[in-house]
C-alpha cells in the first residue's frame, strides 16, 4: 500500500490537556484518552509493517507540572502498563523502555519490568516508551558510561565511533526515519536528540487523542514525498 515505510517512527504524543479542554473536561481526562489512543495506534503503526515505534510518554521536564497531574500520570502508566500487559502481549509487541528510572515511583518501575518481562521475546514490532526522558540527559549519560569503560581498560578513544555511541544510548535503536508531533507545536522539546538526526519532520494540527488509524495513513502518505539525500545529490534528475 505504501511504497516507502518508515523502519523507525517517532511520535510526540502532544495535546491530550488542550482536547480536554475544548470539551470542557479534565486534563486527566484527556491522558486517559491519549493512553487509549496510544494503544490502538502502536496496534496499527505494526500492522503497516513499521518495525520500531518510540513514543515520548513523559519527559524529565514534565516533573514540573503540578503535583496531581503527574500523580495522576503516574497512577495511569501503573494501571495502563499493569492492565494493558497482555493487549501488548497479544499483540505481539516488544516493550522497552527508555529514560531514568531513579526518579520514578517504585510502583511505576514495577509494572514497568512486568510489562517488558512478559513482551521480552515478541517479535511483532518494538514499542520503545520514553518515560521521565530526556534527549541531552541520554547523550550525558552515555558518555559517563563510556568513561567508565575507558576508566576500566574496556575502551580506548580511538575505538568511540558513532555507532559505538549510539550503543551506549538507553536503547539500541535505529536511527528515527519519521517524526510525528501532534497538536501544531513545532519543537523537540529534548526529544531523542541523537537519534532524530536526519529524520523527516511531521506536525499535524490534531490533538493526539484524535491522531487516529486514518490519521496516521495521511501521515505515512506525505512521507511517500519526501526526497531524502542525505547530503548527497540525485545528478540523473
Ligand atoms: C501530552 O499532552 C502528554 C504529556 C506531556 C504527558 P499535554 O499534557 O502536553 O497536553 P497539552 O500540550 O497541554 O495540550
Ligand atoms: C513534550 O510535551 C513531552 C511529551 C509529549 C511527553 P510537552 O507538552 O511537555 O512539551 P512543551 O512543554 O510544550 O515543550
Ligand atoms: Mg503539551
């Protein structure tokens, strides 16, 4: 059906407070329906036989929002992750996580290694969420890990390449083809820095609880457009 897919596809998962608010309910209400969506979507994102989808589920910066929205997120990645296990499971989808752990709730980190011990060997496609994440944090931190094996004779500089780097990142991930933001706002916001190096850029107006099966076809056919070079320059057209 499509005759260029993306191998990797990114999404920042943004706008669930402001679909709330254009119905007059809650912003909680608004990430129940987000999570809901995100559910069916990464379902149909496999089904068009893209192989690796991450999605930023909450940054490191999202900490500063009020103390109930982020207990409210939280509560919901627990019963999400804890209720949702087997759709993922049935689904035969591989979830891996990616961000610092050392802030998050004890709960959270639980259903969390439930959900990536039960997933561990699907071959269906690969779910990474990207929870308390950070893009400049994940670059800091794998360069401390690669000192500390420097430090331990495990390397020498001369063998850091690119992609040895990206090696010590939170995931060995390829590098992102396709990044999707919903709800009209043009940034990254410390979003997978690295691997969105040479990505194509999307960013549909619709809040993500809308961002549904049809919307994400309307994106997958203006990725069907874009020219990637690269660098380099086709000199045949
Ligand atoms: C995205 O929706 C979800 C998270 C950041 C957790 P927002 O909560 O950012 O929704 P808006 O941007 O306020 O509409
Ligand atoms: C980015 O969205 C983080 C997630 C989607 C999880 P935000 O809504 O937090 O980003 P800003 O504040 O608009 O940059
Ligand atoms: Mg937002």
């Amino acid at each position: 059906m499509f005759e260029k897919l993306p191998n990797h596809v990114a999404i920042i998962l943004d706008g669930n407070g402001r679909w709330a608010k254009e119905r007059n309910l809650s912003r909680s209400k608004g990430h129940e329906e987000g999570f809901r969506n995100l559910k069916r979507l990464s379902k149909h994102v496999f089904k068009r036989g893209v192989k690796y989808l991450s999605v930023y589920a909450f940054s490191e910066e999202n900490f500063k929002r009020s103390r109930d929205e982020v207990k409210f997120l939280m509560d919901l990645f627990v019963k999400g992750f804890k209720k949702d296990k087997t759709f993922f499971h049935k689904e035969n989808i591989k979830v891996i996580f990616s961000g610092r752990e050392d802030k998050l709730r004890k709960d959270v980190k639980q259903a969390m290694d439930e959900i990536v011990k039960l997933t561990a060997n699907n071959n269906g496609g690969i779910l990474n969420i990207c929870l308390n994440y950070s893009g400049q944090r994940e670059i800091v931190d794998a360069t401390i890990k690669i000192i500390n094996d420097i430090q331990n004779n495990k390397l020498n500089t001369e063998m850091i390449t690119k992609e040895l780097f990206s090696k010590y990142l939170y995931q060995d991930l390829p590098e992102i083809d396709f990044l999707i933001r919903t709800s009209g706002e043009y940034r990254l916001s410390n979003f997978m820095l690295w691997q969105n190096a040479y990505a194509e850029f999307y960013f549909p107006s619709i809040y993500f609880p809308d961002f549904n099966e049809k919307a994400f076809d309307e994106a997958l056919l203006e990725y069907q457009k874009r020219d990637r070079r690269y660098g380099n320059i086709d000199y045949s057209k």
